[in-house]
C-alpha cells in the first residue's frame, strides 16, 4: 500500500531527495504515521535513519533554510522546527534492557530491529521516504488493522515490553483512552502483572501521560483502566481510597471514585482547562478520611473540602505536580466547591451570593462549571430539577453582581484614609474598622460605594472612642 499523496509537505520532498542522493535509507515512522491513517491532526514528524541520523538532519535543515538543527549526539538524535512542524531524526537501533532500569543499552541497528523496539503495532508503521518507493507502508506486525479495528497490541510479547519500560503501560492506558481502543487482553494482563514495575518510572514522566488522559475527550476511561490494572494504586492512592460503597442499617453513600470520574467526564464536556479538570478530580479527594455514619442522618462527610484544599498541596508536592498559581488554583476549587451547590439547596440570599463572588473573584466561572458537573444522580429528573435550580443561582449571581460589583473588590475606604482621619499610628483598630466595613457592604448593609462606607467609618471609630480630626473631609 502506499501513501505517497499523503507526504506531500517540503519536509519530506527534501528529505526523499537527500536521501535518494546519498542511497540512504529512511522512513517516517510512528505517531505521524499513525495519525496519518486515522486522519488526526500531528505537529510531530518522527524520521527514523538505518545510519547516522544526525548527519541527514544536518542536510535537510541546510537546504531548508532552518534556523537551528538541535545534535544530540549522546543519544544519536536531532530535530529541528519547520513552520509548524516539530522534526526529529534518529538512527535506526535495537534496545536491551537491565531489570532496575528502563534506560535501554542501545546498538546500531535495522528499520526491523526499530520497529520491534516501537509500543504498539499502530506506532511501528513506516513509510519510505526513498524515491524508488516513496510513500510505500512498512508494516510488519499487521498495525493497520488493529488501527481498523481499534486495538492495541504490542509488536513483541507484552510481559517483555511493558517489563522493559513500564512507561509503555501508561502510554497504552493515554492511547486506549484518547483514540478509544481497546487494549488486548494478552497486555491487559501483562499490565496487571508488571504493575509495580511502574516505580521506576520518575513521576515526572508518570504525570506527563497522566495529564494526557485526563485531557482525552472522556477521561474516566483512562482512570478505570488505570484502576483495574492497578497502575493508578502505584501513585495515587488518595483517589483509590474513594472507591466502595459501605452499608450501614440499610444506608449507603454512593461509590465517591466513581462519582469522581463521572463529575470528570462532565466537565470535560465544557472546558479542555487541564486543571480545572484536575479540580474536578481533586474535589472529593478527602472524603475518605472525613466518612462517619450517624445514626440519625447516615454517611456524611463533614468538611470534606477544608480538608481537602489543605491535602492539595501536599499530593500536587508528591505527584511532581505545579506548586504555582495552578495549584492554588485547583486548591480554591476544592474549597469552595459546595458552596454553590449549598445556595441551591437553601434559601438564597443576597448576602451569600455577594460572598461567594467576593471569594471566588475572577474564578467564579470556572466555580460554577465544577458545581454543575457535580450534579449527579440516577435520577434524571432529580438533576433535571437541581439543574434547574442551580441556573436560578447563576442568574442571581449576575444581577448581583451588576448590583454591587463584589467581585474582587477592595473596600472603598483604605487604611491610610482611616489612619489620617483618626489620626492614628498603626494598629489593630485599623484592621477592625476595614473587616467591618466589607462586612458591611456583603451582608447588604451598606452599598458598595465611598459615602456610604465613610459614613460607616465615621460611626464604627465614634463606637470604639476615636476622635476623628476636625480638619479631614470626605
């Protein structure tokens, strides 16, 4: 079969001409190629050489006028950027491995030896970039009808690929679940049974797949994959303990894993923010630890998000996660991902909409997205109804903030201003009058503007015995 229409870009007319030249002999292999087949967009161009890698590298960028051809010579690999394309060239090998390592020893070898060495089937398929048979499908293990059929399969026996590097396990869980395969039982298996394997992979590249499955189309077929291999016991066992349903006297909570992944495919069908989506998973993360049964009402799960804001830091620290704003962020989430839903549920009031908005400031979007994902139950028309009722908040929401404008704002009255009024020196009053102040403008006492606040200012510093000076003025 061959695909010549399809390598029509400058990359590979100057590459098929270099090395039709020189008589070498180089293929286009891996990702590219599969997302060729399957007509998915791909900004990365793998080019596999049986020789020296670098030096076509060096020869193609030349006579296409690149800026830069990156030589890593140790690793017998080079790549370079055209327009949109990532390009990478590398020397054709085969790999062994030591057990404790997933570092291979590397030798020179054939486009056989390559492509036994590549993950799955769909990832070994090459095309020659050769003229005098451009664009023909090297594809020895069959890697097109399992692109057909939606499996993946491994080129050698499983147990020996995933034991040589147990990264591939997570690579199968981020492709099963962003193409929507199947992956076969034989690596199935083999997964399970190398599991423990994976603690030799740095978490840093763990994560890298991770965050690569959470950002597939339906996340939660990733996470029970993971789960049901027990690859995600191997780093995440916060998310694990959520798993099982207890009954007690008849009462049951739902399965919070479960739950947990259902509230992740949701939102996941509203934004493509990685970690609002890391939100989404982290929001429950602490209801194993606060579980307690009583007698009168059941299960519940008292602060469950302090709890579970303050867990944040600490598991984003141990899965090599962002310590940045990004965390802050998913831990803001957490902490205030039940106040909305309480609004629903009570009477909703002026007042705890202004806080709500003042709290969550320019994150109130991203607030709202998480609590409507939450929404769960097997009862349609329950969440039909919540729904419903949570739209209503929303909307309450925008009218007060158009009312008020509370979202992130400073009070109008300013420590300076009460120190100079009062004449007084730092101190603890200034704090108090400021705190009462906002306090004021978000219970509805007063409205958010100057006159009203200073007027406030005048009679909160009167009630606590300080003078204001005679000469200050609004």
């Amino acid at each position: 079969m061959n695909y010549e229409k399809h390598l029509q870009h400058p990359v590979f007319k100057v590459a098929s001409q270099i090395v039709t030249e020189n008589n070498l002999e180089a293929y286009v292999i891996g990702g590219f190629v599969r997302d060729l087949l399957l007509d998915r967009p791909s900004k990365d161009i793998d080019i596999v050489v049986v020789g020296n890698g670098l030096k076509l590298a060096e020869m193609c960028g030349e006579k296409l006028r690149v800026k830069k051809v990156s030589l890593f010579k140790k690793f017998g690999t080079a790549q370079f950027k055209y327009k949109d394309l990532e390009v990478e060239f590398v020397g054709a090998r085969k790999e062994s491995y030591q057990r404790d390592s997933r570092k291979p020893i590397v030798e020179d070898g054939t486009l056989e030896d390559d492509q036994n060495r590549r993950d799955f089937t769909i990832n070994a398929m090459a095309l020659s970039l050769h003229k005098d048979n451009f664009g023909e499908l090297i594809d020895p293990f069959n890697g097109i009808k399992d692109l057909e059929k939606g499996i993946l399969r491994t080129p050698l026996e499983p147990e020996k690929t995933y034991s040589d590097d147990p990264l591939r396990m997570m690579r199968a869980i981020r492709f099963a679940s962003q193409l929507d395969f199947k992956i076969e039982s034989s690596s199935l298996k083999a997964i399970k049974e190398n599991s423990e394997r994976l603690q030799i992979i740095s978490m840093e590249r763990i994560m890298d797949e991770l965050n690569k499955i959470i950002l597939s189309p339906a996340p939660s077929r990733g996470f029970k994959l993971a789960y049901s291999t027990n690859l995600l016991h191997q780093f995440f066992p916060e998310l694990i303990a959520l798993q099982g349903i207890e009954t007690i006297n008849g009462k049951s909570h739902k399965d919070n894993f479960f739950h947990t992944l259902e509230v992740l495919d949701n939102i996941s069908e509203n934004t493509d923010d990685l970690w609002l989506r890391w939100a989404a998973i982290m929001h429950d993360i602490a209801k194993a630890p606060t579980k307690r049964f009583d007698q009168k009402v059941g299960w519940t799960f008292h602060g469950h998000e302090d709890l579970g804001a303050r867990m944040t830091p600490k598991i984003f620290t141990r899965l090599k996660l962002p310590l940045d704003h990004k965390m802050k962020f998913v831990q803001k989430m957490v902490r205030l991902h039940l106040r909305p839903i309480s609004l629903v549920q009570d009477h909703v009031s002026d007042s705890a909409v202004r806080r709500l908005l003042f709290e969550a400031g320019d994150d109130i979007e991203s607030l709202m997205t998480l609590c409507n994902a939450d929404i769960t139950s097997k009862n349609e028309m329950k969440v039909k109804k919540f729904k419903k009722n949570f739209d209503n908040v929303v909307q309450k929401m925008k009218d007060i903030e158009q009312k008020d404008h509370v979202r992130n704002f400073q009070p109008p009255i300013s420590g300076e201003l009460i120190m100079k009024i009062f004449d007084l020196s730092p101190c603890a009053h200034i704090g108090n009058i400021k705190a009462d102040i906002k306090e004021a403008i978000l219970d509805g006492k007063i409205p958010n503007e100057y006159e009203a606040a200073y007027n406030l200012m005048l009679e909160l510093g009167t009630k606590i015995g300080l003078k204001a000076s005679e000469s200050a003025s609004k």
